[in-house]
C-alpha cells in the first residue's frame, strides 16, 4: 500500500503542476492523517483508498483552481474534508483567506479540526446542520461555496442561497449526469454557467455559478 500511494502522490503533482513544495508537504501531512483515521472513521470509501490522491486530492485541488480569486470559502457538507481542508491548504499562505466548514457529523468535526491544526491551515469547522449555520451566519462575507458528492444540485442551491443572495459564487463538483442535474436545477433557479471538465474523470464537471437566484414564479409559494 506504501509504495502505491507514494506513486500516486508523484503522479498527482505532476498532473498538476504549479504546486509548492510546502503545499505538497501540507497535503501529505493530511494524506497520512486521513490513512490513520480511516480505519475508526471510514472518511473515504475503502475502495478508494489506493488512489486516494488522484481520487480526492487532485479532484478536490480543481476548486480552488476554478475560482483562483476566491479567499473566503464555505464548504458545506464537509466530510472527510474533500475539498474544504485541501482549499484551505492551498491557501494556507495568504493571510486573507479562509475556509468555513460545514459538518453535523461530531466525529467528522474533530477530524476537519485536527486536519487544519497539523497541516497549519486557515479555517474555521462549523458543527452543526447546513440549514442552521447557514440561516445563521454571522462570520462575514463568504466569495465562494463549495460541495463534492454531497447532494443533487437543486438542493445545493437551496442550501448555499444564504450566501448566493449576497453575491457568492457556487463550485459544485458534478458527475456524468451533471446536465439533468442542472435541467431540474433551471425549474427554481436561475444562474450563469461555466462548465469545466474534470481533469480527473472527463466525464465529470466543475460547475462554476454566479448571479445565483430563484425563479420568480417560486417566491412566495406557501405563504
């Protein structure tokens, strides 16, 4: 399993290229404490595990590339931390940047914390409930809102229209029925687009959405 890994982090940086050694020092570092974890909390699915940092990293490495300008993030449903911790690993350097993570999970929570402590990362972990913290927040401007196979696109913009409503850009990573997902989404909402294929699966996209707002003809329904 070592050597595979090593393998597969050596071939995740030349993909991308343009990363630090600094920042490849901080992404092992988190690597290794999702291995270590894994077994009490199954962060990921086994299967994945092999190609953990093709699989997770250099997918999770897309967001933060396909919104460069972002500093200020909220990623909801956080998990394992894909993207969140990576964005905020990538932006560990910049003393303006941060990343909000959203989590229910109590175990997840802990997980995030120690992941942004030891990789000496911006960030703040939010426990609670999407629908709650987002209701509520009151942690400032957020430039960006982020979420990976967290739920259909429909309802990631119900949940991330706390922050759309004031201006915040969406980057969603959608699989190879992204386009049905963004068909339904059309009924309630309307946004601007910029697709981006997956440098990890070219059947998958990145969702770039600006100028995010529900139809019209949605307000008021029910009251």
């Amino acid at each position: 399993m070592g050597s595979s890994l090593l393998k597969s982090s050596g071939e995740a940086v030349n993909k991308l290229g343009g990363v630090s050694r600094e920042t490849v020092e901080r992404l092992q570092i988190y690597v290794d404490l999702v291995l270590k974890w894994q077994p009490a909390q199954n962060l990921i699915a086994p299967s994945t595990i092999p190609d953990i940092w093709t699989r997770h990293v250099v997918d999770s490495i897309q967001t933060k590339r396909t919104l460069p300008e972002a500093k200020v993030w909220v990623d909801i449903g956080s998990g394992a931390g894909f993207p969140g911790v990576v964005t905020a690993i990538l932006q560990a350097d910049d003393p303006d940047a941060h990343v909000h993570m959203i989590e229910s999970n109590q175990r997840k929570v802990a997980f995030l914390r120690t992941a942004l402590r030891e990789t000496g990362s911006r960030g703040t972990v939010h426990s609670g409930r999407i629908e709650s913290v987002a209701k509520s927040w009151s942690h400032g401007p957020v430039d960006a809102v982020s979420a990976r196979a967290l739920a259909a696109l429909d309802l990631l913009l119900d949940l991330s229209e706390p922050f759309t409503s004031q201006g915040a850009v969406c980057v969603f990573h959608k699989g190879q029925d992204f386009q049905r997902e963004v068909n339904e989404a059309s009924h309630t909402w309307t946004f601007d687009m910029v697709e981006k294929k997956s440098i990890v699966d070219p059947t998958s996209r990145m969702l770039l959405l600006s100028k995010v707002s529900r139809r019209l003809s949605q307000e008021g329904v029910g009251s």
